[in-house]
C-alpha cells in the first residue's frame, strides 16, 4: 500500500514508525513531516490544513489509505474531500469530528443520551459566562468550545481566576472564533485516564488506557500545554473499569454516530475521570493522542496499518486487535519557554546515542540542508521505553534524556513518578 499520514508531530512519528514495520506498505508519506519522519519516508511540504493540495496530492500520487493525525484536518472535513475522491482515510468525517471541534456539541450529544459526564452551561458572550459562574462552586472549569490545541482550558480556583479566563477568551480573542462559545462546568475530583477504542463505525477493538501530563511545570504547576509526557498502563483500568466505560460511553457515542451522524471511523478517545460516583467524561477527541500514542503504539503487537485499513473499509475484527501487557512510558523535551515564546533552530546532539532499550520520537526537528538536526517546534522530541514495569521504563527513558541536548532544552522530571 502507499500511505499518507498527515501532521508533524511525536504522534505522527510513531504512527509512521509502526506503520514502517508492516509488510502490506510499499511508499510511505507524510506531510509535512518532521525531522524524524524523514528517515521513515518522503516528507511532503503540504501544510495539514491545506485540505485541497493534500487531497490533489493523494489522487495524484493514487494513495491507497491516508491516516490523519491532527485534529484540525479532520474538522476541516479532509476525509470527506477524500471520500468524495475515492480515496480511503483513517478517521472520522467533519460531521462526525464536531465530538472534538465543539465541546457544546460533545456535551449535549452527551445529556440527550445519557453518557455520564460534568454538569455544564453554555455561555455565548463574557456576560452571560460570568453569570453562569456564580451557579457553580469553586474550583470551576471555563473551556473555549472550539479547537484550542489543548490549551483553551482553564480551572479556575477563584472568581478573580475566572474572570482572567473570561478576559482572555473574549476580551484578547485568544482563541478566535473557537473562544466565541464557551462550555463553564463543574470540577470534578477523581484519576483522569485517556481512553482509546479504534472503529470502523460498527465494531470496536478492544480499550487500552493512557496517562498523561498536560502542565508545563512538575506537580502539574503552570500553563497547560500540548501534552509533557504518558504513560500506560494505568493502574487503576481493570475489567469491571473497561465494561462500564465501554457500555456507558463507547457503545452508546458509536451507536449515536452511526444512526444520526453518518458513522465514526477511526480513533475515538475519550478523556475520563474516574469519580467515587464512576467514571465521567471530560472531552471527546476524535484521533490519537499526543503524547499518548508515543506510549500505546510501542505496545500494539497488530499490524497497525492493517488495523487503520480495515477500520477505513469497515472491515474490523476486533480479536486481531491485541496489546502487549508491558509498560510504557514517554517523556517530551521542549524548547525552554513554551508553551509561551520560544525560539527554535538550536542543535539536537546526542540523538543518535539513545540507547535501543528506548525509542526516540521527532516533533520539532527539521534536518538542515548539511544533515544537521535542529530544533523546529515547542514540543522537540520524545524518547519512549518499553519495560516490564512503569517504574523501570520511567527510568529508561529519563536516563536515555539525559543523551540529548539542545540549547534551552526542558523537560518535566515527574513523568510516571506517582504510579
């Protein structure tokens, strides 16, 4: 098969890197690619919210399959562009990717069909959002509706927090028009997991969990960011855990797709909370995560590429889909001042030294003309292990951190340290 994976970051580079195992692939692309990535395939220099070029570029090059990894494309409607050109994609349809485009969208598909999840208002200007504020009590969580690359979330301790919030996403249009609608809802106390179901719309493979780290500081102090490291498995995911999420979150939102929304192919992931009153979910994102996919990838003993083929043609056997019982765990180096300012072009040294017991994933690096490695983005890399026990591939993996060094270098030195 030729396969275009469109996006630029870790998670494009693991599922690059798996897919580059199957032996169903003939040429891989991707656009645009990173540094990484390039070692894999043909980096292609078409932005992954240039819609038209991608699918020009895909009928051109006769792409069998194309696996979307961003977020934007999807509500962009990339797959329906390629659907309409016959050619077959890896993830759900601009209708059905409102789960993750409109957080108002995902809350009241929730409440008309009984998926168990925060009490919630929704609020169209900063007026009417500060006075939803004084129905709910302190802490209280303030999300932009919109795509917001992880960062459109606050949870505001105090109601001068809060009015910060509302400043920022109406006042300072942070996050244009995906800050004109906001969803104010209750905090919610418990363990946040990710959890990931592959679909074809019909079947189901089997759940597998993640954790990650979305606060740029240890303690999870400071801005949210993209994402600072995962881990899988989660300790607190088991058999009775699995059945409820899946008949009372996965099983419905799939049914729900299927008879009013054209179907749901793809990656759903959910983002829970595990409550005393049971596990309740915080979003819906309509792809795979990152940095979770750097941890669950590492574990699929399946063919992925396989998988994502059969999904797009709805063909899934969910028994092929089968994950690995080991440990993983990822931790990203960032460029020193993101998520804020940061500057980029700096030597990556030490790339190359990263011991085999570890995975090194590219996000911001691009390879100059003379074959160096630079930075290139505010997440740079992240370096993967998998090992018997969380504890063992946490320290892997910061031990093999320790290899690379670029000027500004940070990372968080917590990853996994709770578990």
């Amino acid at each position: 098969m030729k396969v275009l994976v469109i996006g630029n970051g870790g998670r494009e580079h693991a599922i690059s890197w798996k897919i580059s195992q199957s032996p169903l692939l003939s040429k891989l692309y991707i656009a645009p690619g990173n540094g990484g990535t390039e070692n894999l395939g043909q980096n292609i220099p078409i932005g992954d919210n240039d819609i038209d070029s991608l699918v020009d570029f895909a009928k051109k090059e006769t792409i069998d399959l194309v696996i979307v990894g961003p977020e934007a494309p999807l509500s962009a409607g990339l797959v329906d562009q390629l659907q309409s050109s016959n050619i077959l994609a890896f993830g759900p349809t601009q209708k059905a990717a409102q789960l993750e485009s409109s957080k108002s969208f995902a809350k009241s598909l929730m409440m008309d069909n009984e998926v168990p999840t925060a009490r919630y208002k929704i609020s169209h200007n900063k007026d009417s959002a500060a006075e939803a504020i004084k129905n709910f009590s302190f802490p209280v969580v303030i999300k932009a509706d919109g795509l917001a690359a992880g960062k459109g979330v606050y949870i505001c301790q105090t109601l001068e927090e809060s009015e910060n919030a509302l400043n920022e996403i109406f006042t300072q249009n942070k996050f244009g028009e995906s800050g004109n609608t906001v969803v104010i809802e209750e905090f919610l106390v418990g363990r946040e997991i990710s959890v990931f179901a592959f679909t074809d719309g019909d079947r189901i493979a089997p759940l597998i969990t993640a954790c990650d780290y979305k606060r740029i500081g240890d303690n999870d102090q400071g801005p949210n960011t993209g994402g600072m490291g995962a881990y899988t498995p989660t300790p607190i995911w088991n058999q009775n855990l699995e059945s409820e999420v899946r008949t009372k979150v996965v099983d419905k939102v799939i049914e729900v797709m299927k008879k009013n929304y054209g179907g749901y192919v793809g990656v759903l992931f959910v983002g829970l909370i595990v409550t005393d009153k049971g596990p309740k979910v915080l979003e819906f994102n309509c792809r795979l995560g990152d940095p979770e996919t750097q941890v669950i990838l590492p574990l699929l003993k399946s063919d992925f590429l396989d998988l994502a083929y059969k999904c797009s043609k709805g063909e899934l056997n969910p028994t092929e889909v089968i994950w690995g019982d080991k440990a993983c765990v990822t931790v990203v180096l960032t460029s020193g001042g993101y998520p804020n300012h940061y500057d980029v072009g700096y030597d990556i040294l030490g790339a190359d030294t990263i011991t085999h017991e570890s995975i090194l994933f590219h996000a911001g690096t691009r390879q100059s003309n003379d074959g160096a490695l630079l930075t290139n983005g505010g997440r740079v890399l992240s370096v993967s292990t998998v090992a018997q026990s969380v504890s063992e591939a946490r320290e892997a993996s910061y031990r093999n951190i320790a290899r690379v060094t670029f000027e500004k270098k940070y990372h968080r030195t917590d990853i996994a340290q709770d578990v």
